[in-house]
C-alpha cells in the first residue's frame, strides 16, 4: 500500500503517522508496516479514493431511486438517469453528448 502513494510523499507520510522517514522507508523496503499506519493512510491510495468514488456513485444512485419513487407518487416526471454500474470503466460518447445536451 505505501507504494501505491509513491515514494515523494514519504515526508507527508512521515510526519502524519509522526514517525521518521527512516521508518517510512524501511516499511516500505520490508513491505510491512504496522496495521495502525496503512490505516491512517488507505484513504491517501488509489484503493482508498476508488472506495470514497464507488460508495459516493452508489449513493447517489439510491437516492435518484428515491426521487424517482416519490416523483412518480407525486405524479411529476424526473429526467432520464445514467444507469451504467459504479465502477464501469467504458465511456459512451454518445450517452454523454446525450447528456450534455440535456444539461
């Protein structure tokens, strides 16, 4: 995990867990740092933020569903919804000028 956030940051690191940059990188050489750190720093990696990315799509997508219940029960009409999964990785150019548009 600490390679994924690069070794210019070992500093930041460093001083946020309040440890050395020698210890830093000796976690990083043996590929095992205490539990307690990799916490305090998944956020920081690519793994953390994909995490924060996906949660924030799904919720956003549970609340559309939502709105959308409570707008057909009002009788009002929403407008159309991007249905993709959270974590789909193809862009439709086509769905987005679509959208664009829309907007």
């Amino acid at each position: 995990m600490l390679d994924d956030i690069g070794a210019s940051r070992m500093g930041s690191i460093a001083k946020h867990l309040g440890v050395s940059i020698r210890t830093v990188q000796r976690w990083r050489k043996d590929d095992s740092a205490p539990r307690s750190a990799l916490l305090a720093v998944f956020w920081e990696t690519s793994y953390g933020r994909a995490t924060i990315n996906i949660q924030a799509e799904n919720d956003a997508r549970m609340f559309a569903g939502y709105a959308k219940c409570l707008s057909e029960a009002a009788g009002l009409r929403l407008p159309p919804m991007h249905r993709e999964a959270a974590n789909s990785c193809v862009c439709r150019p086509a769905k987005l000028r679509a959208w664009l548009r829309w907007c």
